[in-house]
C-alpha cells in the first residue's frame, strides 16, 4: 500500500468534479460559492502533488498565489451578494431572474 | 502508515465536499465545508508541504469560511424554500456522472504505485517557497497585492453603507 | 524486533505507556504488532513531524466522542414540550432563529479577511530577509516589501477616507 | 533590473496611476467629480505615451516571466484606447446622472494592467493572476450600480460563471505543470511534441476556460444577460476589451502548444466556431433588446475569430511558405481584434450615449425611431457600425472579415470560409433592421434622446476611424502581420 501521485490526482478529480456539481445544481447562491472554492482546492492539491512528484517548488508558490485569489474571489463574490439580498431579499438563483426576457 | 493516513484524510475530505454541495442548509454547508478544508491541510501534510497545510488552516477554514458563515447567517434562514423539495437540478447531474464514469473508466489502467522519488531535502518549507516567491516569481508577488487592492476597492464600493441606504 | 529510536514518532506513542525494555519483553507482544504497523509505510512518509500533532488530535477526539457517548447512554432522557424550546435566558422565544447582524460587522470581517492576507505573504519575506541582508540585497528586500505594502497602504487610507470604518 | 522595470514601464504607469486616483478620490473633496476622470484619461494617455519609449526595451523579463514585443505593444496599444474610450463614456455619463460612482476609475485602470499582462506573460502564473486582476475588476464594474437589480445580478452571473471557468482554466494549467515541470511557456515546446493523454486533457481544459472568456459556444450561457445587465459604456469595454486579452492569451499559449493542440483539438475547434457563428447568429435574429442583440452578435463574432484560430493551427506542418500563411492568419486574427473594438465599441457608446441616467438604458429598439432627425450625426455613426459588424464593404468590418475569410481558404478549408460568408449574409439583416428604424421610422414621443456632446464626439471619431481603415486597412494589417510575427516561429 503505497500512496503516490495518481492516488491524489483521483482524489483531486472526485473532488474538482464534487465542486462542479454543486456550482451549476444548486440553486442555493452561497452554495454555488461553496463549489467554486472546493474546485479551487482540488486545484492546489494536484500542484501540490505534482510539486512532491517533481521535486520542484513552483507548484507551491502557485498554490499560495491561489489561496490569496480564492479569498479575494469569495469576498467579492459575497459582497455583491449583500448587494443583491439588500435589493431583493433574497439569495435563491431561481429569482435572480430579472434578467429574463 | 502512509496510505491509512492518506485515505482517511481523503475519504474525510470527499465526503465533507459531498455533504456540503447536497446539504439543504447553508449553514450546514458551511460546517461540513470548514471540516473538508481541515483535512484537505492533512493531505498538504502528506505531500510533505507543511507550509501550504498550515495556510491552508488559516486562509480557508479560518478566515474564508468565517466570512461565508458570517454571510449566511446574516443573509437568510438554514435553507431554501425551493430546494426543500429536491435539491438542484437533476439535469446537471447526468453530465458530471458521465464524466465521473469516464474518469473511473481511465482510472482502470492507470498504474497506482509510489512516487518514484524521494522530496529533495528541505523540500515543502518556507524557506524554499520564500526563494521563490520573492527572486524568480517577485512580478507576482506585487501583482497580488494588486488583486487584493481590486478586492478591497470592491468591498468599499459594494458593502459599504454609503448615505441614504437603508439597513 | 528492535525498536528504532530514531523513530520519533513511534517513540513518542510509546513513551506514553511504556519503556523500551518493557516493550522487548513478551508480555507487550500486541504494541509491537502497533509498532510494525507504523513502520511499515515509514520509508515513503515524508511527514513524520505531524504524527505527534495527530496522535494529539486523535486522543482529544476520542475523548470527547467518548465523554458525549457517555452522557448520552447514562444521562436520563424525559422529554417535555418545555424541554424542547430554545433556551434563551429564560425568556419565552421571539423570532426565528435567523441572527441578522449589522451590515457594518460584514464589512469588517471583508476587510479583515483582505488585509489578513497581507500577512501570508509578509511571512516568508520575514524569513528571507536575514539571508537577503547576507547576501547584500537589503535595498531589494525592502523596496519589495515596501511596494507590496505600499499598495495595500493605499487601499487603507482609501478604505479609511471613504468612510467604511466609521461606525455610526 | 533597471532594464526590466524601463520595459514594464507601461504597467508601473497603469498600477501607479491606479493608486494615484484612489489617493486623489479620497482627498480630494469636490461636487463636480470631473478630476477622476481627467485623471484617468491622463494616466492612459501616460501609458501610451510610455509604450512609445520603451520599444526598445523588448525582450523577455524577470527571468522569463514576461515577454514584451511588438505583439504586446500592438495589443496594449488596443487595450489602453478601450479604456480611454471607456472612461470618455463613464465621464459623461457621469457628471448627468445623479448617483455618482468613483470607485469605477481605479476598477478600470487596473483591469486594463490585468489585460496588458495578460498578453505579456509567459508563464502561466503571472497569466493566471493577470486574468483575476482584470475578471474580478470587470465583476465588480458590473455590479458597480448597486441600486440596479440587473447591474448587481449581472455582476453576481458573470462572477460565478468567471469563477468557475478560472477553476477550469486552472486545472489545465495545473496539469500542464505536472506534465512540463514549469510554469513557463517556453517549457512546454518541449513536451507538446511528444504529449500524451495528460498533455491533452490539459490544452482542453485551457481552451475550455479560455472559451468562456471570449464566449464561445457552448460555454456563452452567461453572455446575453451579463451584457443586458451591465451598464453599457461597461458592456462595450467588456465585449471588446475582455475578449480581446482573453484571445491574446489563448494565441500566446497556443502558439507555443500547436503541435499538440491542432493534432487532438483543431477539429473540435473548427466545430466550435462554426457552432459559435451559426447559434450567434441565430439567435441573434429574434432579439428586441439592442443590448442582447449585440451579445448575441458578440457570440457570433467569437466564432470568426475562433475562425481565425483555425487557420492559425492548420498550416504549420511543413514549410516556410505555409509558415507565411501563419502569418498572415495571426495576422488577421489581431487586425479583427482592432476592428470589433472600434465597431462594438462605437455601437455601445451611442447606446451609453442614449441613456438618460444610469441605470435606464436605451436598450429597446423600437424607441430607435427617427433618431436619423432628431440626432443626425449619432444615427449616422451608429448605421456605420453596424454596417461595419454586418460585413459590408468599405467599412472596417468587412476588412477584418475578408482577412480571416482569407486566411481560411488559404489554409484549404474551403467549406469553413464559406459557410462564415452564408453567417455574415445572415447577421446583415438584423444588424440592418436597426438602420431601419432609425431611418425608415418618425420619431415618436418614446424615442431615445442623447446629450453629451463628449460621447458623440468620440463616437463620430470611431465611425470616421472606422470608413478610413475600411478604404486602407493594409499599414495597420501590415502591424499587425508584424507583431504577430514577433510572437516567433512555434514550438
């Protein structure tokens, strides 16, 4: 029982495709925001085991990159949330429809 | 010792992401979310980059996950009227189970053996990432505080309660 | 079967019950079993150092499900409709259970989680920079942290002057 | 260094200008809010001014990290004087609408660094970052009308799509990494030769990410409502703006991956784009909203362009001679590029123009009418471009077209050449439906009327831009053959 970089890349995949899921399901907005941010983690798990696959540290470097960008994406993400729930009370992507012909 | 730690934290982990993506709570969610990131740090941890498990500690579930708790606390009650029913929808399941199949189909030849060589020594520690992050990658490392700069302005622009807005 | 001292994690886990002389004996025989188990993955485990912090989170797990398990099996359970509302100081329930919080506490914890970032990427500047001053570099050092901080300074006058810290 | 820094001297005026005006926003207490926006139209004209001067400079940067070229002067060029003509618009739109945003000049200032660097870099992080600072900007001048349900929904669509394309475009490029060992472009001619199964999963999960970026079918769900949705001076900085960096990116990265991109996924392009055109197109017909028409249109326009991407992969096999087909394909590609921004550009201004305050877009067709009485010059300019978008010759539109259409027959896809002219025949009419209106019909009590003589100006200038460079498109072709030929010979 050895552990090696397909094992993570397979974890990697189930859980990018986890994240996907729920992105484009879920009607709940917050939820949708959830997913983005297990996709992005399933991301840094692949570079963080090509990085122990190659011995080179860049992959590192990139997943820090990627923590500083998932934050700054949820924060404006929910931020324009707020913006939406003081507009119209609520959050449900099924009546975020004003955009509708 | 390896392979128990990896699939507990990995079994751990996959199964926080699923409970999170089908809870019908945002709170849930949220909970079930900071769990996953937990141990999506003890995998950092076993891909000898103790650097990214600790921040990974700090930035997700400390500080981003916070912040979604803090909004779904304040934006809404546990869960959605409309998706007490079913949740999501069915549509979309077909395509990501189509490519669920062909992932497990390619997974079928693939070879699951070790990596084949040993982590250079002092790999995965901070001094390693600081070489790089402030010689080879410097340009990023001020482009990201140009990001955060983007993200702050954001915050001002959209969250603050300027004059005349109630509530 | 020699126990290898060299082995800090493993001998951090026996340390905790037994010695070393103990653990030959054969009345331990089942701990070697333990031993072994740990060992057998040893060579690819890059990680060792976390092995004590997870034995450490493990016990407290283990303790804690055990406690709850326990009051939960022994604790007598008679259910009363008073029993099951909300606590909530003694005061009859109002409401629903949604907190709502003040728009204000939201903008903080945005700011917040932005300039906790900031942090993340001073760190491993403060680890270079001994070995930056060594090599000569000191004007570099400081001029990239100074920029880099220098941008996030002027997103705090700019936060500042726009009013989003006033709290009215 | 100092060499590397006089070489970015562009970006530093761009990321400093940005600070400047954050600084001077809030300092500087004035009713009348006209010093941001001079502001920001001197920082670009600073950085155009400073791409003159560093020319001399080109060559790679910080380790390989960035490239600057003719290339990128030629795009950066393109990206400055959408901003410029960007922040013309909001100016004037600003100073008569009563609700008043600043935070839109430091957004735009550095979402156009975040497309300059797109197009500069060479390695995948710096790109990955450039695509954040230039997507969560545009997110948030999307939303930046936070009274509007439609602005802020809009900003919410765009950001969760945005977001989910970046996590894709990222796992390409983490993949790539795995399987070249850097992040640098220059790394992956050496596998794309000899790349398997990985290597293509990789390129198609870029080309994905990339697809959402510049709207290409099937991944253009978002488009029609976040460009309803935005404020339009907004929409026409990112149909033409945006979409622009992103193909800057994907020609960079692509040109370098050739090898493995035409072997596995040229076909499915070449599908792609003609999928893109025709559903573009099609749609695009049965639209009364101006503003969802011409995303509709956008959408089509991605498949010409993807058109040229084609070409671009196909001939590269063997020789030189085919070589200069390349050539002259990438040059097509960047030249149509510069004409979509002029056109689309002049089309959402007179809609920006129209608009009464912000927030109520003159977006309805119908109250289209009579504008050729009541503001001749406007009406005028806006049925040049939109004879410019349907193709009609001698407008600059039919220049950028007969270039890709060039290129494609060329490269021997004869049946793909002509089934974009049946498109374009197509788009004619409901691009002329406008001019219609405009034309053909009174003026009515509902019709639109604009006022800021600014826009109008700047409008007028892009129609007359647009004839000139229809009659004599050749020198800015031959620029823009030459800056795709600094790009270098591919992997």
């Amino acid at each position: 029982m050895v552990i090696g970089l397909n094992h993570y890349l397979i974890l990697a995949a189930a859980l990018f495709l986890t994240g996907a899921a729920g992105v484009l399901a879920r009607r709940n907005t917050l939820i949708m925001l959830m997913g983005v941010e297990i996709m992005l983690c399933s991301v840094n798990i692949v570079f963080a085991a090509y990085s122990r696959a190659l011995g080179d540290m860049s992959g590192h470097v990139f997943v820090i990159m990627n923590f500083a960008i998932a934050a700054a994406e949820a924060a404006i993400g929910l931020a324009i949330l707020v913006a939406i729930y003081r507009i119209k009370r609520s959050v449900n992507a099924d009546e975020l429809n004003s955009l509708k012909e | 010792m390896e392979a128990v730690l990896f699939y507990l934290f990995g079994a751990l982990l996959l199964g926080g992401a699923i409970a999170a993506m089908t809870s019908r709570s945002a709170v849930a969610a949220v909970v079930w979310l900071i769990f996953a990131f937990v141990n999506a740090a003890g995998i950092y941890a076993l891909l000898a980059a103790p650097v990214l498990a600790i921040l990974q500690i700090l930035i997700y579930a400390g500080a981003i996950m916070v912040l979604f708790l803090f909004v779904v606390m304040m934006l809404q009650g546990p869960t959605l009227k409309s998706e007490l029913k079913s949740i999501g929808d069915r549509k979309w399941w077909l395509p990501v189970g189509a490519v669920l199949v062909a992932l497990l189909n390619w997974m079928h030849g693939v070879s699951l053996e070790g990596f084949t060589n040993d982590a250079p020594a002092g790999f995965g520690e901070i001094k390693g990432v600081a070489e790089l992050l402030l010689n080879k990658y410097m340009i990023t490392f001020e482009m990201i505080s140009l990001v955060l700069l983007v993200a702050i302005i954001g915050a001002v622009a959209l969250a603050s309660n300027k004059k005349g807005m109630p509530w | 079967m020699v126990v290898d001292r060299r082995d800090f994690s493993v001998n951090f886990l026996i340390a905790l019950l037994i010695t070393n002389k103990e653990l030959a004996s054969r009345k331990y025989a089942r701990l070697r079993v333990i031993y072994i188990w740990f060992d057998a993955g040893e060579a690819a485990f890059m990680a060792e150092q976390f092995v004590p912090l997870l034995l450490v989170i493990s016990l407290a797990l283990i303790f804690a499900l055990l406690f709850l398990g326990l009051s939960y099996w022994l604790g007598p359970k008679k259910a009363s409709k008073l029993k099951k509302t909300v606590y909530e100081c003694g005061i009859p329930v109002r409401g629903g259970i949604e907190i709502r919080f003040f728009i204000r506490f939201f903008l903080v914890a945005l700011l917040f989680l932005l300039f906790d970032l900031e942090a993340v990427f001073i760190y491993p500047w403060a680890v270079m920079y001994q070995s930056m001053l060594d090599g000569g570099r000191m004007i570099f050092a400081l001029s990239e942290m100074g920029v880099f901080v220098g941008i996030l300074v002027v997103g705090l006058v700019y936060v500042w002057k726009k009013g989003a810290l006033e709290w009215q | 260094m100092t060499a590397n820094l006089m070489a970015i001297l562009p970006y530093l005026v761009l990321a400093g200008g940005a600070l400047l005006v954050m600084l001077v926003d809030s300092f500087v207490k004035s009713m009348r809010k006209d010093h941001l926006s001079n502001l920001s139209l001197l920082v670009l004209l600073g950085s155009l001014v400073a791409q003159q001067f560093t020319q001399q400079y080109s060559s790679d940067l910080f380790a390989g990290l960035l490239a600057t070229s003719k290339f990128t002067f030629y795009m950066n060029t393109l990206f400055v004087a959408i901003a410029l003509l960007t922040v013309n618009y909001a100016s004037s739109l600003y100073s008569r609408s009563s609700s008043f945003s600043s935070e839109f000049y430091p957004l735009i200032l550095l979402a156009t660094l975040g497309m300059c660097l797109m197009a500069a870099a060479t390695d995948m992080l710096v790109l990955f970052i450039a695509i954040e600072m230039m997507s969560m900007a545009v997110y948030l001048m999307v939303a930046g009308n936070r009274k509007s349900i439609k602005s802020v929904e809009a900003g919410f669509k765009y950001l969760i799509l945005g977001a989910f394309a970046s996590a894709i475009l990222l796992m390409g490029m983490a993949l790539l990494y795995g399987q070249t060992g850097s992040t640098l472009y220059s790394s992956f001619a050496a596998v794309s030769s000899s790349g398997g199964l990985m290597t293509s999963l990789a390129v198609g999960l870029l080309l994905i990410g990339f697809g959402f970026k510049i709207a290409m079918v099937p991944f253009h769900m978002w488009t029609p409502d976040v460009y309803d949705g935005a404020p339009s001076h907004i929409t026409g900085f990112m149909a033409t703006g945006v979409k622009a960096a992103a193909m800057a990116a994907m020609i960079r990265i692509v040109w370098v991956l050739i090898p493995q991109v035409s072997v596995v996924w040229a076909p499915l392009i070449g599908v792609l784009a003609v999928l893109t055109m025709t559903i573009g197109n099609l749609v695009a017909l049965a639209q009364s909203n101006i503003k969802r028409m011409l995303a509709w249109s956008s959408i089509a326009h991605a498949g010409y362009l993807l058109l040229g991407l084609m070409t671009l992969l196909k001939p590269t096999s063997d020789s030189a001679v085919l070589s200069v087909v390349a050539d002259n394909a990438g040059g097509a590609l960047l030249f149509y590029l510069l004409a979509y921004a002029v056109m689309n550009l002049g089309a959402f201004g007179i809609i920006s123009y129209l608009a009464k305050n912000r927030g109520e877009e003159a977006d309805n067709i119908e109250r289209y009418a009579g504008l050729s009485r009541t503001r001749p010059l406007v009406a005028a300019s806006l049925a040049i471009f939109m004879f410019s978008l349907a193709g009609i010759p001698p407008t600059i539109g039919f220049a950028g077209k007969f270039y890709i259409f060039e290129g494609v027959v060329k490269a021997g896809m004869i049946p793909l050449a002509i089934w974009g002219v049946v498109n374009s025949l197509l788009s004619a009419y409901y691009y002329l439906r406008i001019i219609i209106v405009m034309y053909m019909k009174d003026p009515e009590e509902s019709s639109y009327k604009g006022s800021s003589w600014e826009t109008a100006f700047a409008t007028s200038v892009l129609a007359i831009i647009s004839v000139l460079l229809g009659v004599i498109p050749a020198p800015i072709r031959d620029v823009a053959v030459a800056a795709f030929k600094s790009l270098g010979q591919s992997g």
